[in-house]
C-alpha cells in the first residue's frame, strides 16, 4: 500500500466526530461553551479548546453519530466506549438510503473483543483494540449518495461515546461493492446441531473476516469442528471445508505448546484467551478468534452460507458434540447493501453472564 501514497489523486479527506458532525471544511472545534459535552472542563479556555469531544448516550436510545451525502468511502473508524458498556451498545450503519443497515452488531463484537472487561490487545490490518479501549476499524466502506452511523444504547443509563469517522470523498468505481457485518448468538449450542456465522447471502460478492467468540461449558478440547462454505448453489456439501477450529484461525494442534494455550495476534489471524487461568482445558473459558480473508477473499456469484461444528472428544476416541456459547461475526461485501440483515437478539440473549 505504501506505493500509493506517491500517487496524486483527486480526493477529498475529511472526518466526522463530536468536534465536527458534518465533516464540512473548515468546521472544526466551533463549539461554543453552551453547547459542548466538555464545556466545565474547558470554561477558562473557550471555543476551539476541545469543548466538544464526546457525545451523550442517552439510555434506551439510538444515537446518529453521522449522517453523510455524497460518494466515497470510509477509510477508517476510531471509537471507544469510556463506561465500557460493550454489547449494550449496537453499532448500525446504512448505506445510500438503505432502510435496513449493512452493518448491525453489538459495538464491542464487531471489534473482535465481545467481553472488554478484561484487556487484550489486538493488532491486526482489519481490526485493532489497543489500550485502554481504542478500537479501531480498517476495513474500507464505499458508498455512492451516502452514509448514516448510528449507536443504540441498549441500558438504563446514559455513557459518554468519543469517535472519529475518517473519510475519502471521491468517485467511487461502478462495480464497487458494499460492506457488511453480522452478529449470532447461539448459547447454549443444542446437542448436535451445527453453528451457523453467516445464510441467506445473495447475490454476488466476498467474504471477508470471521470473529468468533467462543465460551467452552465442558472440560477438554473444544476446536476439533470444522468450517464449511456453501457456494453457489451448494447443499449438503460445501466447496471449502476446513479441519478443525484452530486449523482455520491459522493455529494447529489445539493452540498447545507445552500443555499451554497460547495467545497470537498476527495481520490475518489471532486468538485471545478471556477469564483464563491455568487450568488448561477446563470448562468456562471464553476464547476470541478472528481469520481475515484480506488476500484470501472467499469469492460467490449467486449465494453464500458458512457454519462451523462445535466438536471436542469422548470416551474411545469419539468426538462429542458440544453444547457452547457462540457468538459471532461475519464480514464481507455484496452488491446489496440490505443484504443479510438479520433483526439484533434481546438484551437477554446478548448479555454475557
């Protein structure tokens, strides 16, 4: 990527955050003391002087963070959460007028990090999480007439949100496809059913990224289930097939070293240990793993679905098949920009007990 920034192009980079919801030229840091969220902090300085840097999150509430015209595309989103409220807040962003979001996550899963309550970091090209909370999306959003980023916060109270929207305005190629993101939970798996990260794909387009956060109920191994991706018109038996959980998210034989999990974090592929003591393979440990397709992109023409088997060992040498709690991310592109919604499960089914 670094050759193109010798090239001259006919863009225009602006952001929007609290400090400029517009992202106009020039328009920048122009709260007044009576308007912004920061006015005590700022009363000897005055306008210009970081009067507006965050916004309040009313509780049981939807929050526009931007709403965009034009053509172009985001490049980059920074935003963190101060009262770490993670999955009490669902991110949502609309494309080109779009009546249903092409994003619609819970805040803290679509940067790969469902449970923030313990730190980790995360660097990765696609997604970063570094300290304390600064989570950060790379994955470029293209849109021809516009863009609207909402948050719903979903609690009782109200929290304090800062964030900045980095864009290109530019003329976007014709055949430039939208970005999307979904959300599942299933907890607890039932007894021999399959997990199911993304279905009902049509159309043409790429799949992109996979965020798996895993909570493991028995004792042993958990990863041996594999990930299958149904293409095109495929039906019992997929065209990519995978050999097990930690084959997929680029580890091997188990994530083990020396009778040891251990953590990774590389540009394409990491997993991050949660609640995790030193009691390797023991029930009730919560595991985040993300896989980008970034030079591997999973190509369909008509219609996608993905699943992964929950499958770990019994007596004989059998594998058992797991009753987990899953939850997941799925990301990719498509020419819809409405393609795949799915409505966000209840609080209840979101909280992480």
């Amino acid at each position: 990527m670094l050759h193109n920034l010798t090239l001259k192009k006919d863009i225009r980079s602006f952001s929007v955050c609290p400090e400029n919801l517009t992202g106009e030229k020039g328009m920048g840091g122009m709260a007044t003391l009576e308007e912004g969220s920061a006015s005590v902090a700022a009363q000897d300085l005055g306008q210009g002087w970081k009067v507006n840097p965050y916004l309040v999150l009313e509780g049981k509430s939807t929050t526009v963070l931007a709403d965009i015209k034009g053509e172009g595309a985001i490049k980059h989103i920074w935003i963190t959460d101060g009262a770490g409220k993670g999955r009490r807040l669902i991110l949502r962003i609309y494309f080109d007028g779009a009546e249903k979001p092409s994003v619609n996550v819970p805040l803290s899963d679509f940067f790969a990090n469902a449970d923030y309550k313990e730190y980790r970091q995360l660097s990765s090209l696609a997604i970063c999480f570094n300290p304390r909370k600064g989570m950060n999306c790379y994955f470029e959003m293209p849109y021809f007439k516009g863009f609207r980023v909402e948050i719903e916060n979903l609690g009782e109270s109200n929290c304090n949100l800062y964030y900045q929207i980095d864009c290109e305005e530019k003329k976007i190629p014709a055949e430039s496809l939208y970005f999307h993101a979904q959300f599942r939970r299933v907890n607890p798996l039932p007894y021999k059913a399959v997990y199911t990260i993304l279905d009902n794909i049509k159309g043409g387009g790429l799949y992109v990224g996979t965020y798996l956060h895993w909570g493991v109920k028995s004792n042993g191994w958990w990863g041996e289930g594999e990930i299958k991706f149904y293409i095109d018109g495929d039906t019992d038996f997929p065209s990519i097939c995978g050999t097990g959980t930690e084959d997929y998210f680029c580890g091997a034989y188990n994530f083990d070293v020396d009778g040891k999990y251990v953590e990774y974090c590389t540009p394409y592929a990491g997993l991050s240990k949660v609640g995790f003591t030193d009691e390797t393979y023991r029930s009730q440990r919560y595991f985040d793993m993300y896989r980008w397709h970034i030079t591997d992109p999973i190509y369909f023409k008509k219609d996608l679905r993905v699943t992964i088997q929950a499958l770990g060992w019994r007596s004989g040498k059998r594998y058992l098949p797991l009753q987990d709690d899953i939850s997941s991310v799925a990301y990719w592109y498509s020419d819809d920009p409405e393609n795949g919604y799915l409505e966000m499960p209840s609080w209840d089914d979101l909280e992480m007990i």
